[in-house]
C-alpha cells in the first residue's frame, strides 16, 4: 500500500463528519458521568440522533452539491467550495446541540456539539481569507475536550489526551501526504480545534 492510498483511507476513517459519532461513542464507553446515568436504550437512541443529524443528513446535502456540481469532492478542498457545505454543517451541529440540551441526556456531549458548531462558523469566518484543514480543527477538538475537562473537574485523561495528540499527528501526516494542505493550515486549524474545546469545557 502506497502512502498517498494509506492517506486517503485516513482522510476517509477521520473525516470531519464523523468526528462527533466517535466522540460519542468514546464517552458512553468511558466510566464518566455520561456512560453511567444513561440506560442503554437511551444511548441507542443517543447515537441513532447523532448519526442522523451529523452523519446522514449533511452527507445527503454534500450528495446534493455534488450532483448539482457546486462542489468536486467530499472533501472540499477547494476554498471557493466550502462555503455553503460549512454554514449547512453548523446548522446540523447546533440542531444536535439543540435536541440534546433540550432532554437533558448529556450535558458533556451536548457542549462537545456547541463547540463543533462555534468551530464550524469560526472555520467559515477563516475561509474568506485562507484555507485551514477541517480535519485538523476536528482532530484538535478532541484532544481538547478531554484537555478542558481534566483541567476542569481536575481527573486524570492523560491517555484520552495523549491519543488525541496522537490522532492529530497520524490526521495531519495523512492531510499532507495527499497534497491537500501546507504544513500551516495543518497547524493552525489543530489549534484552533484544541483552544475552542478546552475553553468551552472548562466553562461546563
């Protein structure tokens, strides 16, 4: 297997889009506050909302924009592209946060979607004048929402940290590999990821 394949199967294994399931599926498998108060048909039906709102539903729109040919790929890495997909996303992102903060099933998840969304508008803002890598600010948000919230209620997620720091080095070799970003569009949406999340974490 060449490196540029292996980089692209990356880029699909940790699209942006699906950051949020992974997130999700990570804290009901943690022994945090999340994965003990619920019951497992509610996290069923936690994780069927997830996929539908931040997986099935802007993949359909992206379908759309690129039988309508208004976008090449999936990964719009054309900077002219990404506009509307982005706005779209922030929309499903704060409907998540919505739905979730309004029957109270997780109050870390449901700041973990805030974030996404606050992320997605700042990435948009940034894109009318330079490119930054998507994954990269996906991959930064997670290593920052386990960074926010051990420095918050003061535990212990070195490892969750660690593999998110992990994560953002194997994302970001896979980003450069495929020529689809320079070096400081890797770094700065990284940052970006990380410092949004640990902030909002740390005001839970």
């Amino acid at each position: 297997m060449t490196e540029t394949r292996l980089a692209r199967i990356i880029s699909y294994l940790f699209h942006p889009l699906l950051m949020p399931l992974y997130i999700l599926l990570l804290l009901l498998n943690l022994s945090t506050f999340l994965s003990r108060s619920l019951p497992f048909p509610y996290k069923m039906a936690l994780t069927g909302v997830v996929i539908l709102t931040t997986i099935l539903f802007p993949l359909f729109l992206t379908w759309m924009l690129l039988r309508l040919r208004i976008i090449t790929s999936l990964f719009m890495d054309k900077m002219e592209e990404r506009t509307f997909p982005i706005l779209a996303i922030s929309v499903f992102y704060y409907l998540t946060y919505f739905l979730l903060r309004g029957i109270h099933i997780s109050v870390i998840f449901s700041y973990y979607m805030l974030g996404a969304t606050l992320l997605a508008i700042l990435s948009l803002v940034v894109n009318f004048y330079r490119k930054v890598s998507l994954h990269m600010i996906a991959a930064g948000s997670f290593t920052g929402l386990f960074l926010g919230l051990s420095l918050n209620f003061g535990i212990n997620l070195n490892i969750a940290i660690l593999a998110g720091i992990l994560l953002g080095g194997i994302i970001g070799f896979a980003r450069l590999k495929s020529n689809s970003h320079q070096p400081a569009e890797i770094y700065s949406g990284y940052a970006m990821g990380v410092l949004v999340m640990t902030v909002l974490m740390t005001l839970l």
